[in-house]
C-alpha cells in the first residue's frame, strides 16, 4: 500500500477525527514522501550526510546566515536543551504562568538545568516587561537565582500571536538587563501565517536569541529544532544535546521532514489551514449564544465555555481537550488536516445538543 | 514515488554502503509500510492510541505478561531513563569497561541519575562476577556510592554474546548483593540469532530486571523500547519518561514500526542477515595472512587489525571506523541491508590493496 | 583570654550592633564553654561519637523516639536534604511565595532535587490549604509535576507563627492528598515560646513529617538539623546527606552545640529574649505616627515602613536590611543577644531623626 | 571551664586517642582562642565581616594577589565546587583510582556536577602524564564526555606527596590538551612540610588552577576553601556556593579559624608534629619484621601490613581502620596532637601482641 492507499484510508476514518490537539493529526503526505526518498543507501549517522546538510543550510536561508540549528525528537528537548545551553544552574528562567515549559513538562528544566522557572501571571498567554517586572530583583545577590532568559511561546497556549513590536519591547528589556530572549516556537508556523511575515522578521530580527523550532504540530512524524540565533550561543551545544539524549542516529529522518516542510512552502499551507479552520469555528460558535469563545482566535486553538453536560456528549463525536474545568473552558485544536466539513458538523451537532 | 522507487534508488547508491555503523542503514521497507497505513486519522498523542496497545502486547508476549515497556527515541535514552528508575543518585551501576554506557553516551547518566558508573575491564566486552567483584565494597558505608545495578550488553560493543548460563550467573550474583541486573540490548536481535533462542529465555527467563530493547539498530527508523521484566519496578516510570524529554506526541509511528519489526519475525530476518554477513567476513579474513581478527564473530561486528594505510584507502571505497587506532584495529559492522557482493566486493578490494 | 574576657569585648562594640538578621549575633557562650569541653581527645569522625549519641538522645525526647535527626551545616542544606529525602525529580513542592526556600538559597533545591517549587501568594507568610488548592491539578498526569509536599516556615519568613489548629489543618490536607508536610523552623524556637508550647506539640504531634530545626539563628554557630518525625522516612538518608557535602567529619562540634542549646532550656531563654525585644520595638514604633508596622509581630522580627530617607540615616547606627524598597518597608531582627538599650537606643535616635 | 580546663580533660583521656583519621583530634588550642576572641558583637552574615577580609588577604598572601579564595564547610565540598566552577556536566574529570574524589565522596561530583570522574590506577597515589594518556581520546567528539580537569591529591591518601616537578609536569600535561590543574588539599600542610616549601610554590607556581585547601585535618574545627589561583575562573562561583548549600551565615567563624591557623604558621607546626610522628611510627614498624610498611611515608599516614588478628587486639588499645582488608592492610594515621609516647606505647604493644 502506498501514500495513496493511506491517504483512502484517513478519509474513511473521519469518525477519529477531533480538535484534541493538532498533534493528534498524522504526517502529511509530502513529508512522508521526502522520508521515503531519504532511505536509499547508507548514510553517516549522527547528522554527518547530505540530508542533514542540505536541511541545515534552508534554516540558514530563513533565520540568517549566522544562526546554528540542532535537530532534537521533542518540543520538550528543544525547549529544556536550548535554555540549557545559555543558563547556568543559578540563573531563572522568567515566563508565562501558561507556558508550557512551566506546566507541562513535568518539571524537565529544574531537572536538566536545575535552574528556577519563575512565572508571570497573564491572562491571554501574553507576558510583557510589566508582568515580568516583578521578578526582576535580588540582581547580583548570591541568596537568589539570577534572571538570564525570558520565555516567550509564540503562538502562546492560548492561541494569541506576540506582535513584532511586542516581542521586540520584550528583547530590548532582555538585553537591557543582560538578559537573553527564547521563543518556544512549537505552533511558529501558525504565528507566520497569522502575522503573515516571513520567521526571520519576528525572531532574528525582533532580538530573538534562541528559538525552539516546532514541526511536529503542524504536519511532521517528529522532529523539532533548536536554532541558535546569534552568534556564539551554540559553543559546545553538541555535548549538551548527546548527553541530553537527544542525538538522532539516523538523523537524516529528521531532516527529511524538515526538507519536505520547507519545500513549496508546506509548512505555510499547513498552518494557513489550521488556522481558518480556528477562524470558521470562532466565527460559527460566536452565533450560538449559550457558548462563549473565551480568547482572541489569531493562530489555531479556540478556547470555549459550554455546559459541561454538553461537551461531554460532544466529545463521543470529536475528542478534545477540557482546559480550565471549573469555568466549564475546553479547548478545540485544528490541525493541518481539519476540514471545513469538520468544522460544519462539529457545529451542528453542538447545535443539537444544545437544543436538548 | 512509491516503497518499490525508493528501493530500486538503494540498489544505485552502492557507493555510499559500508561497514560504518548497523545505524548508517536505512529503514526495513515493511516497517515503513507499517509507518505508512498507522498514518491515518486522528489518533491521541502520548500513547494512547490503538498502535501503541498493540505494540505494548506484542511486548508482553515476548517478555511476559508482567512486564512493561516503553518507547522512547534513543538508545542513550532507554539506557539512561530505564536505569534512572531503578537506581538513585547514590547508587553505582556496574558495568564493562567497554559498555557503551561507560564511553558512548557522553556522561548521560551521571548528568541525569547524577550516580558513579564504575566499568570492570574487560577483552570482549563481556563481564563476570569474577570482574565485578573489585567494586563490591564499602557496603552500608555512606561515604561510598552503594552499587545497585549491574549491566551487561548483548550483544556487547565487541561482537560477543553471553550465553543463558553467563547471564543467569550474573543476575544471581546481583540478586545475592541486592543488587539488579541491567542489559542493553541495543543489539538483542542479533544476540537471539546468534543464540538460536526467543527473546525471553536469556532476558526475563535469566534474571534480568531490566532490558533495553534496539530496534534503530535493525532496521528501525528511531525508537527504543524500555522493558521492565520484573512486577514493581516501573512504579512512576511514566514520569521518569517525560521528564526525561523522551514522551512521543506522535507515538503511534513508534509503535506502528514495532508491529513492523515483531510482524513475520522481521527482527530475526534482519539480524540473521546482519550477523551471516559478518560471519562471511570472517571467514574470508581470516583467509588473508595480512589482517587479523581481533574478536570471536558472534554478531554483527568484526574487529579486524589491518595496516593503517589499506585501511584509508579502504575508505574510499566501504566507510568504516577505526577501533583503536595505536593497535590499527577497525571496526566493521555488518546491517540488514548487508549483500554477499558487499562482502565480496570489500574482500576482493582488500585483497588487491594488500597486494600493492 | 577566656570566655569572660570575650564577653567584655562584644559589649565595648556595641557600635557594631544592629537588627540586620539574628544571624549577625554570636554564639551564646554557653554553646561555646559546650564545644570546647567536648574538645578532648580523639573521637571517632563523622559522628560515631558519644557527644553525638547524646545529642540525638535528646532530639528523641523532644520530638518522640520514632523521630530520626540527622546534623548538618545550614539552613538551606537542612531544607533541601530534607526534602530530597521525601521527593522525586518529577514531584512538585508546594510552598508560600515569602518562604525562604523559593527565594533565598538560590535555586538550590532545583539543583539538588531537580523538581518544581511552586509558591502560593501569602500577605503574612502563612498559607492555607485555599491557597495551595490551585497547585492540585492534573494528578496523576505524566505532562505534570505531581505535587509531593507542602513547606511552611514556622515562625514564618514573615515574623507570624502557626497555630497548632492551622498546622494541623495543613498537614490533614496534605496527607488527604497523599503528600507530606515539611516545616522550615529556622525559627523554630521563637515559635515555640510565642506559642508557649513543647516541640513536638506543633510538629510531631501536629502532623509534620520532616522538619528542618534550626539553631544558628538562635545562639549557635553553626549546625542545623533535619528531624524525620514519621517511622520509615529517612531510609537512606545517610546517602543523601554525605553526597549533598553536608557530613561533617568533626561531627561533635555540632553535637556540643545540641547539647548546650537544649541544656536549661538555653534555646527557650534565648528565643524569648529575642521576641520579647522585638514585641517591645513594635510597641515602640506604634507609638510613632510616621512609621508603620506592617506585619503582626509574633516572633522576633518587625516589618516597619519608614521613610526611606530616615532608613537610612538609621543604618548609620544599627544596621538593617530593606525588605520592599519600593514600599519603603524595613526587617528589624532581633536576635539573642538584643538588649533592651538597643531598642531605646534605636527608638530614640528614630525619633530625633523624623523631627528633623 | 576555659580552655586550659579543657585541655587537661584531654590529657586524661587518653585511652580514646588512636591512629583512625587526622580528622579524629580535635580544635587546637590556638584556634578555639581565635574564634572565642572574635565573637564578640554583631557582624553583617555570610562573609561581609572584618574576620572575613582579614582571612581572603592571608590566603592572598600565600597564594599571589589575583588568587580568589572562598571559604566552605567540608572537604568534599571544597572538591566539588572548586571542579564544578571550572566543568560542565560533558566534562570529564581525571583522577586516580585512590583519590578521595572518586571513592569517598559517595558520588558527590557526579550528582552536583553532573560529570564523569575518570581514574588512572596508581600504585602510590601518584599520577602522571602516562598513567592519564588513557583517557586523552575521543576529544571533540561528542558521544564522548570531554577531558577537563585533571585533579591530583596534595598529600596523596596514600600519604606520598608530589614534588614540584611531577606537579609542573602534569599541569603542562593538562595546559597543553586545553585542561586544568585541580589539586585536593586536605593535606596540604602535611605536603608543604614535606616539601619543606611554601604553599605557593607547589600549587600557584607550579601551575595548578584550582585548590582544595584543608584545615580540618590539621587542627580546625570545620571549614575548608577553594582557592581558585588563575583570574577569572571564580566568575560566578558565588552562586555556585551559594546553591551548592555551603554559604556559612556565621562566616566570621571560619575565617577566625583561619587567622589562627595562619598565625604563628600554626599549620606548619601542627603538620610538622603529625609528619614527624608517622615518620617515628615508620621507623619503629620496620623494626619489627612481623609488620611491613607498604608506602613510602613522606607525611602523615602510614600504611602497614599486620596480621589480622593481631590488628584486631591493637585495636583495643588504638583505634585505626582496615585499608584492604584482603591485603590485611592497614592505615595509620598521625595528627597534630599525637605524641611521641602515643607512638612509643603503640609500638610497645603491637610487639607484645606479636610475641604471643
């Protein structure tokens, strides 16, 4: 059976198909081609072959001649191996309450790094030089953890996107401070769609030092990367992500996909799709009143209020996610291969429900 | 292009084959057969999904019902995470001196069990009571780190194998001092071929508590398993893995390749390929008076002393990598993919540059 | 010169006196008559001798003979060796955002646990299971730190002490939840005389589970201990504490200081002093309309907001540290060794100071 | 009762004195004097004190004006963080196989630092440039912890001492290959004796980078430093201590320990007292041909071979510890309050018991 024969079957299993995460959507068919073509022959492991070549220089070509980019399996990895390359032990790592480096990592960076992640309360996703204020005391006092990095994930949890202007107020207050800005970009590619800019004008060239570059949640098998944006940064990263056990041995399937997902600009279409399928069910649940679309829609997350009784039965149709369970807040995913038919019968039968 | 394109593409690029390493290979065909129709619909991320329950019990079939196994990327990782759950930092695990443990996974796990590795010296790679014995002291004294596990690999770095009645002595051996016994089978297939035997009866039959099960190594894309053979021991692993950075979102294409490489006994097609090859290369070496095999052949590998300069210009021709390089010893591994005309072929050049 | 003629020096220097930190006193010279009639002879190191013997004897009495006490340096050894014998890496400590723990050892139980502190905001110190409830989600979910224990300081960072009902309600809360109760008594004796009560009524019998017990704040040198009050928490213990560098090889010299301390109640004389100086400073400054205390007074620190100008001219006199420069706000800590002419001395150099 | 109460109570008990550590005697006199003398008054905590000042310019005296010394509590913490200031967890450290740092410390270095500690075997307790070739491959390949310190012992356990030359050699040795010179100073003062040299001379100009500088061994009461001998590698050490639990708040008591130390060079007539002792011992023992002195005794410990059970009745009247016991093996050690009828009386007996 070939990429065909699996793409009959994705159809005929629609009644799968839900806004759990976008990462429950499978790999897209070019990505899995460009994979196919890679596996002829032998290869040096470890990143020594063409592929691993050729996927390095496209990231070149689109955060600056001068940024360095390690492939690792995890959005975790990326994060927790990126940070720990320009934090030591003593330093803090200042983000968003929401992000997931605080809550959903099972406290992988204070075991990697052994740092302390301190969190900024924000109610959108967003943090700015206000919020993170705050933490900014105790400077070269050897009782508290020195800030080093701010964290900023773009699109945020919350499915809001940092404009250039905000993410460039937050490098400068970075940097004013000594400082360096990460941006944990696992949903980047929702972020460029929706600003439409292209990654290099809202990192490399907003202050961005460090980049988690995501590729899984929007069409890849696995595969994220780490990109270095500055100069400098990266000395003696290949030891920080072997003894990370994140070194790939046959690193030219990863860098396959990331072939495949520059290639026509794939990750671009992706992400545009993922994104109006979010816009079309916003707008659609934006006419039923008894529900309450609880965050601006700019990337490809809704967040929502509906009865919990209602959502429950929702859910035997399409699976996804509660978010805040108190509030009765859930939270609708949409990925690269969501359907605006999809979208049309989640309404619908939400609709019915609600009739009930 | 389909399975069948990228094959016929294989055969044209004999120039890039070698004896570098089992990973230079690429992916079995049937496991990405099986990557491909798992590729369909949604499916929750994390594991819980229909592949990777298939996968699981496929496992408990090999290993018993009371096992547990988990995926993760590497093999560093299955080492490092599966030995963190059954050790703590002030633990020691013992093992050869040329474990890849000990060399290979640049210090992963004193950085994430934070514990000592003590290494037994030994010719083959393998160990014995005998060997371990020097680091059996100190006991219940807390200025020594208390050594809890021991660990084997099988097949070891050197190409030998340990026969049931070898690992049965060690697992007892530990058991006596409270101690476990771990084994990184990186190369398990290829030891259960050259063993003529099921998985079981030199694993969870013999003793061992814990078992890195490869896959990469034969045939896979990436993914390894952690099996705990022993009820109780994988108490909060889950954890463990996440925090380990080695959660895959996108689990079932682990899985999916699992049920591909257990599928037809694949494995043991695969590894009887890889270890007849290297027999063969054995057998026409030890014909030529110039070299010398340095190992008994009992796997996949052969060690071989040659004269530094026809090594480089083997080179050219078949990559390999130097073993000791004072003693002009290399390393020649033999994969999957391996042909007779391989072997041939690398002979024949051999012979000729000898001659010169 | 002996004991006596050091007492006479620390009077003629009063100039340097203050209420920077209880930490800024010596050692009672009844600790320091303790260590040097212990300096006799050899005794075997690291604790096997009889000044040791003696001093956990009396740990036993005070906190119950199923309580395990074991010596170490500082108060952050104490509180992160302590907690490290009762959590994991992938476990999260719940504390209050003051505690000493979150703020003031520098990210040292990050480094050593590896896991998750997280804080609840408090006003004065203290927290409450309400206020910790918003850290009990997502149980038993591998993507999250799972909550392991509760921290409170007691007398509190803040200068407020616990009732015995409010402890108690905590430690029923944690233990619901299958989490233990830490306490940090870095000012545990200060609690105990401002509840007027033994120990262990506050600890043991309150439900703590470990507790840090400090003694360098009150009138020892050096030296803090970490008491496992429930049967089965310090196994292994021994471990953590040599590989966490916290054994001392002359061990005795902290167990004469033990010995001294609980000797006629010297830690209950020495903690009453010191609050009841403190009570009367906040008497004092309550007189003052253009001061204010802002936190209750329960133990031997003062929060005092001054005008900022004044602070410090006063810093001329007796030294002090800022707590919220923004605010304005001041710690005054009364230690040991604070005199009722300090208090005058101060209040009315405070005063002719605000005339001007 | 002062101190010369208590220094009779330590003639009478004799009975207790033995040969088990030099970390078994107790405060010299001269020591007790000095902390007693400076408690007097309040100081500001954690090293901002006038006894504090005072001691980091005496170390700067001994050790060159760009030397940075901090002061901690244990030995074992003195090596830590001294290597943990100059490594990184792919960092590997060199040792030999008799070093405390690898077979005392339970692991410490590699659970704080998160490194691998390599051992060269070594008869004496020396290493040198040969002995450490061993472990100088793999560099700049990253599945390979990378050489960074190579850390002697100043006097060894084995109780030889390392001449200038040996040390020059090897830090040339480590210079070369981009390494550094750490130097283990529990028993620096017993090496300086021996060498009959100033501190300086063996450590700064013989190029060491960073050392471990004991006192406990030779009359203090607890307190070590790191003394880090080349500018700028003490860049953010602070926190290092700070985190690493080893920040002193009552530093003002080490630092007394150290002027009294260094005045009146009571180092150099302590260890010249517990040198000449195992000197006296040496000879003795070699008078008696039952026994055999297995090291060359060149400071204060001496390494003898008795028969067991004869050993075991010494113990009776001294203790001393079993050093191999397979060997029937055992050390000696002499401190700064062993005197000549110790010795005398030991020899005395050890033949009696030899003649049954």
């Amino acid at each position: 059976m070939g990429i065909r024969g699996s793409l009959r079957i994705m159809e005929k299993n629609k009644v799968k198909r839900g806004f759990g995460s976008d990462n429950n959507a499978g790999i897209h068919p070019d990505i899995l081609k460009e994979i196919i073509s890679s596996n002829t022959g032998h290869v040096i492991g470890y990143g020594a072959d063409v592929y691993t070549e050729q996927a390095l220089n496209i990231f070149k070509e689109h955060f600056g001649s001068y940024s360095e980019t390690y492939f690792v399996f995890t959005g975790t990895a990326a994060n927790v191996l990126g940070l720990s390359g320009i934090t030591r032990s003593w330093n803090s790592i200042i983000t968003a309450s929401t992000a997931h480096l605080e809550g959903d990592e099972c406290g992988a960076p204070e075991k990697f790094i052994g740092c302390k992640v301190l969190v900024a309360d924000t109610p959108d996703g967003k943090i700015t030089p206000e919020l993170i204020e705050k933490h900014m005391h105790g400077l070269d006092f050897e009782h508290h953890s020195q800030p080093k990095v701010i964290s900023i994930t773009q699109a945020t949890e919350m499915g809001t996107v940092y404009t250039v202007a905000e993410i460039t107020k937050i490098a400068s207050f970075a940097h004013a401070g000594g400082m360096l800005l990460h941006m944990d970009g696992a949903r980047i590619a929702n972020a460029a769609v929706a600003l439409n800019l292209p990654f290099k004008a809202f990192t490399t060239e907003a202050g961005v030092d460090v980049l988690s570059f995501g590729g899984t949640k929007n069409g890849m098998m696995f595969g994220e990367s780490i990109c270095f944006l500055k100069p400098g940064l990266s000395f003696d990263f290949k030891y920080i992500r072997k003894q990370g056990m994140q070194l790939a041995s046959k690193m030219r399937f990863i860098s396959a996909q990331y072939i495949g997902y520059f290639r026509n600009d794939l990750w671009k279409s992706n992400a545009s799709n993922s994104n109006a399928m979010a816009r079309m069910l916003d707008e659609q649940l934006k006419q039923i009143p008894e529900v309450k679309v609880t965050q601006e829609v700019q990337s490809n997350g809704v967040f929502v209020r509906m009865p919990a009784d209602v959502a429950e039965k929702m859910r035997d149709h399409y699976f996804f996610y509660p978010w805040d369970e108190k509030r009765s807040e859930f939270r609708l995913m949409c990925s690269w291969d969501t359907k605006k038919e999809d979208i049309e019968d989640f309404i619908r039968i939400l609709k019915k429900e609600l009739e009930k």
